[in-house]
C-alpha cells in the first residue's frame, strides 16, 4: 500500500518546489516514502536509496562534486544535469542529526535574469561531460508541458563564445540570490524528510565544520 502524504505537504511543494514532511517513523523505508512522491529513478548500476557522506577530495572519485570540492561549500545546483531529463524530484533524510550544516535551497525564480537573458538561455548551449558521450543542451529544457532548469557547472561547459561571455553574469546572479534569497533546512531529526523539486531548486552544502565528517544523508531520485 502506497503511503499518502498529507493535502498541506503537496501544496507546500508546488508553492515553494520544497517541502518537509515530518513525524514520521525512522524506521520506515525511504522508498516507501519517495513513492508517495512519484517513482524512484537511479543510474545505471546503482541502487535507489543512496548514502551521500562528506568527503575530502583524495577520497572522493575524480569528476564528482566532492571530487572537485571536498569539504568545502558546494555551489547551487540541480542533481543529475548530466541526464538527457534530470530527475523531477529528490527525497533525502538524515541517518544522523548534525546541526551545522544545512541543506540550502534557491529557487530558480529568485535569480534575477530580464527578460532578454531568460529568453536567450534557452537558446545558449552548454556541454554536458561526465558522461559516455558528451552531448550539448541548453539551461532550461521541456519536458511533459512543463519547463524545467539544470544546473552544474561541474559537469556544464559553455559551448561558444555567447555562452561563454553570458556564464560569468548568471554566475554572479546565481550567487546574488543565493546570498539573499536562500533558505535552508537544518538536519535535526531522522523523522523528517525533505522533498525537492529538482527542476525548480537549486541546492547546496555549506563547508563542512570539522568535527562534522560523519553526517550522512539518504537520497533518493524521483521522475516526475
């Protein structure tokens, strides 16, 4: 039996593209949970449920995030850019409390592009790498009638001058709202799980305090 999720929970994650469902049981499969959402998603070779752990760079593998960034603060971005559809949603909880640092969300609508640069990241092309063979996309893409972003400048290149030029300007406003606009979800309880619309939020990890190492979260992909 599928698990239902709450009238107030549904319409919070419309509003805002995040949500937090609370109360329940740490005991309870993340799967479950995740397909009160939609239906689970994962990599080739990789199980639903992943276990996401700080890590320094040497112990991280080459071309991840954690591989360029280690411990220190990752950038905005949305999950699986590298994905012809990246995922429409995560679902992630915490295997253990750790106050200190928080998962950051940005929503896309904060970052304060006119009207002229909106219209033409559709038309800017970025290089997707990571991945077995590389293929070109743009920022937004479609899917089901519905708009959607991605972003991830681990695994995003500009291809051309034009988005060459533009990339330092969205970075700069990405950073902008991100500075202003972010808000965040402080992992306090195993009974709480956070759900992210992936083609809406941005989010981030500030820099792991020491002593903090040991956080783990589980995460789960959801299409849409």
């Amino acid at each position: 039996m599928r698990l239902s999720l709450p009238a107030n929970f549904l319409e919070s994650l419309a509003c805002n593209g995040w949500a937090v469902f609370s109360g329940l049981s740490p005991t309870l499969d993340l799967v479950q949970i995740a397909r009160a959402v939609g239906e689970p998603v994962r990599s080739l070779g990789e199980s639903d449920l992943e276990v996401l752990k700080p890590k320094a760079t040497k112990d991280a593998r080459p071309n991840t995030t954690s591989g360029m960034y280690g411990l220190n603060a990752f950038p905005p971005h949305t999950d699986m850019a590298h994905w012809p559809v990246p995922p429409r949603f995560l679902a992630m909880r915490t295997r253990k409390a750790m106050v200190g640092i928080p998962t950051q969300l940005l929503d896309r609508e904060a970052i304060k592009l006119d009207a002229h640069t909106n219209a033409l990241l559709r038309r800017f092309v970025w290089r997707i790498t990571r991945v077995r063979r590389p293929y070109l996309c743009s920022v937004y893409f479609d899917c089901h009638g519905q708009s959607g972003i991605r972003w991830d400048t681990c695994t995003m290149i500009p291809q051309g001058q034009i988005a060459t030029d533009v990339q330092p300007r969205l970075l700069e406003l990405i950073d902008s709202a991100f500075r202003n606009e972010r808000a965040e979800h402080e992992w306090t309880s195993a009974d709480e799980v956070l759900v992210i619309d992936n083609w809406r939020i941005l989010h981030a990890r500030p820099k792991v305090p020491e002593g903090s190492i040991g956080r783990e979260l589980e995460r789960i992909l959801i299409g849409d």
